[in-house]
C-alpha cells in the first residue's frame, strides 16, 4: 500500500497529528504539497489546517501554513525547542557562568533559558535552588542532586509546556530570588515584546521578584516587534545575545544605553559591549 493511500485512509486525528510533526519540523509547507502527500483533498487539507490553527499548533496564510512566529503567533514549544539551538546554548553557557552556589535563580518557560537547565544537570553549580514554571526544565532536573527545585502552579498551557495564570503570577509575587533569567520573541528600540498577554502577566512578575534580571537572546529576535510589550530593556541588568547579531542591532542596543554581552558560538571569538 502506497504512503499516499495509507494516509488518506488515516482518521482525521492522526492525519492532522502526522501533519502537525511534518510542518513543526520543516517550518513550513503549503496546501496543496500536503494534499499530495496525504493523499487527500485540497478541501480536507484546510479543514485540518483550520484545526491545527485553532489548537495554536501552526498559523495559515494564503496558499500554506506555518510554525513559525509572528507578531501575534508565538510558535509552538516542539518547534521552538529545534531552532537555534547552537546560539542558545552559547548564551546559556555565558550565563552559567553568572550562577553561584548557593543562589535561588528563576528559569521562565523559554527554550533559551532551557538550556541553562541542561547545563545545570552537570551537577556543577551546588547547592542551588531553581524555581521555573516550564514542564521541560522541571523534567529535567526533578532528578538533579543538589538541586532544590520549587515547580510554580498554574493553568497547564500544552502548547507553550508551561504554568501560567493568576496562580502562577500569584506564586511568583510570594518568591524573591538572586537572579531570573529569562527570554521574550522580540526586542525592538529598547522594549522587549510578546505576542501573549498571559506570557507576559507572568515574566514581569518573574522580573519583580528578582534580585537580579537577564534576558537571553539568540539574534533573530532582534529587530522585531511583537503584540505587546513587556518591559522596558532598562528592566535588565544584562541582555545576552549570540555572536550572530548584526552590526545595526548592537547599534540599536548602543542608542538604548542596553547592557549586553555578545556570547560567541564553540567556533567564533567572544564580543562584548557594555553602554
């Protein structure tokens, strides 16, 4: 039996499932590609695509679909978890280095501050205390020795794998800890933006409690704008961005008076610029 046919004699749920992983993966494909490959009309094609789009899996436009952000569509953790991963690490990396034993640091529900996560797992910076609200950092450190890690409580959210809401926001404000680090989808002229209101309630609660703020950047997210704003850049003491960073967004960060630390990747040469 051909894949075409097998796809088309596929229920709707697992059809919509197998084309929700091929779209998070590739990051975009168009209707009629996937009628193609799920052997199946263009008509059944953008009724699952309106599914997906009403779950907040992928986002339509004309001709297509995509998982990719925009201003008003944040995309979806499984995808935001593939991207960028060699410049979130290089940030993640630069900001370990910030840790000390003995701190409380607050990790936010980004796949930027994940990767501090997965350093963490080394065991290298004990005793610490670790409070996040992202379901895939508490995973992976639920079994890290030395770490005490407080999970804060809210509305489950599957598409961001994270706590938010008025009881999220309401355990924050109970907390005051060393350090939050945290990430946003776009800085633009001195502001840090989101496209979700309930993603922000709950990061400049996360900044209120801290002792200390750093954002985590990788370089694509310069230059954009999002929905909302969150905060003023002002709000952190440092902004950690990738070496893949533009000339024109460092001056953009210069103008703002922005304190930020350009963190290389294993094969380039470290840049800073502090204003």
């Amino acid at each position: 039996m051909s894949s075409s046919n097998h796809s088309a004699q596929q229920g709707p749920a697992a059809r919509q499932a197998a084309m929700a992983e091929l779209v998070l993966a590739d990051g975009t494909a168009t209707a009629a590609d996937l009628a193609e490959r799920f052997g199946v009309s263009l008509m059944t094609i953008h009724r699952d695509l309106d599914e997906l789009e009403r779950q907040g899996i992928v986002r339509k436009f004309r001709g297509g679909v995509t998982a990719q952000p925009s201003g008003v569509f944040e995309s979806n953790v499984q995808y935001r978890l593939k991207t960028m991963r060699a410049e979130k690490a290089a940030v993640a990396e630069h900001a370990v280095r910030m840790i000390e034993p003995g701190m409380a640091i607050l990790l936010d529900d980004s796949t930027s501050t994940l990767e501090i996560a997965r350093t963490l797992r080394h065991g290298e910076v004990t005793p610490l205390t670790v409070v996040t609200n992202f379901l895939e950092a508490i995973n992976l450190l639920s079994q890290q020795r030395g770490i005490h890690l407080m999970a804060l409580g809210g509305d489950y959210d599957p598409l961001h794998s994270s706590f938010l809401g008025v009881s999220c926001v309401e355990a924050v404000e109970q907390l005051r800890v060393d350090v939050c680090f945290a990430s946003t989808s776009a800085v633009h002229r001195g502001y840090a933006y989101h496209q979700e209101q309930h993603i922000v309630s709950v990061k400049r609660a996360m900044l209120d409690s801290a002792a200390r703020n750093v954002l985590l950047l990788d370089h694509t997210k310069l230059g954009r704008v999002a929905l909302h704003r969150v905060v003023p850049l002002s709000r952190f003491d440092l902004v950690l961005v990738d070496a893949g960073a533009s000339p024109q967004a460092l001056r953009d960060l210069d103008e703002h008076n922005v304190r930020y630390e350009v963190c290389a990747t294993k094969e380039g040469d470290d840049r800073a610029g502090v204003t």
